[in-house]
C-alpha cells in the first residue's frame, strides 16, 4: 500500500511483463512456422490509481471507488 500511497503503479512492471511475454511468444511461434496472433484486450478492469491514493489518504470514502 505504501507504494501506491506514495505515487507508484502496483501493476506497471506486470504489463509490461505480459505484454513482452506476448511479443516474444508472438515471435518464436511465427519463426518456427507457426501462426499465431495477438489479440488485443476488449475490456480493462482496472482501479484509478490517483483514487485510491485518495481513499488511503483519507482525502475520499472508499464507496466512491465504484466496488461491490
């Protein structure tokens, strides 16, 4: 949470993790004579990072996070 708390974005290295491990699993498929594609995500899930830094700074209740 502190990492959060101060700024940070829990889930950057983790894209950026898939999003490699897509594109080199892209090209090793492709080199070896397969075929394969990327499929572009339809939907993103994702909290407001600057929202949620609020609600743990005690600047806004967490019902305005939009979660059940």
């Amino acid at each position: 949470m502190s990492y959060i708390v101060n700024g940070g974005n829990a889930f950057a290295d983790a894209d950026a993790l898939w999003y490699n491990f897509q594109d080199k699993l892209f090209e090793f498929v492709n080199e070896e004579q397969g075929s394969s594609a990327i499929i572009p995500a339809t939907t993103d899930n994702r909290l407001d990072w600057d929202e949620v830094k609020e609600v743990l700074q005690g600047q806004k209740p967490i019902s305005e996070l939009g979660c059940n």
